[in-house]
C-alpha cells in the first residue's frame, strides 16, 4: 500500500461487519479511511455529490442489503461512473455462497473480486490487493 491516505467504503446493512472489517484494515495500515454506509442510498449520495478529491480507492459492498442490494448499486454506479474522475473498483462480500451469484460477478466489469464472509487473513489479502 502506499503512503498516502485512501479512503474505503464498506457499504453492508451489517454493523458487526462494519466494525469487523475496519479493525480488520486498520491492522494492515493506519494510511485508511474506512467509510461505512448501512445502506446503499447513502453510499450513491456520497458519490454523486461528494468531492472528486475524496473518492474512495475501493467500495466494498454487500450483496443482500434492504431496499437497495448490491447489484442494484451496481446498476445506480454504472449511471453515475462517467461523472467521476476515476473507477472505482467494487469488490462484492456476501455470505452467499450461491453459484449463480458467482458467475453473475464474473461477468460485471465494475466487480473486481467477489470475498464470502466470513472475513479471514487470505481474503483480506484480497482486498489489499485494490488498494
């Protein structure tokens, strides 16, 4: 990773995960902003109308969330991705252990990684990755 601050937004309806996955990175850098949303609207929001200087360096969103999921996001981003100054990458983190939904990720650009919880050392090595 490198020295400068990047910002993550986790966007999962789950505060236990939240709270997990921010102790979780700020272990491997204390360079982080973790951003949480508990819901995708938020998240939307934030992007749209924030500023360009502080998009986050990945989004890490749940797939099963109320009102919005996460490939309703997917959809709402892909509206929004011409007007910001850079991609973003998405990974996916799910309990879902669904087939299906695994090769629905594999055929969205915007998903760079799909993760099942729970979290362990190897898949935040994953998400390392992005950062």
């Amino acid at each position: 990773m490198e020295d400068m601050n990047k910002i993550v937004y986790v966007v999962d309806d789950d505060e236990i995960f939240h709270f997990i996955i921010t102790k979780m990175l700020r272990q491997q850098s204390d360079q982080l902003t973790v951003t949480s949303f508990l819901c995708a609207e938020e998240a939307l929001e934030k992007l749209s109308s924030g500023p360009q200087s502080q998009l986050p360096a990945l989004i890490i969103l749940d797939m099963n969330m109320q009102r919005m999921n996460g490939w309703d996001f997917i959809e709402a981003y892909r509206g929004l991705k011409s007007t910001l100054k850079n991609t973003i990458p998405i990974i996916m983190c799910s309990s879902s252990v669904d087939v299906r939904d695994m090769q629905k990720v594999q055929h969205t650009p915007e998903l760079m990684a799909y993760i099942t919880k729970p979290l362990d050392k190897n898949k935040l090595k994953v998400i390392e990755e992005y950062l």
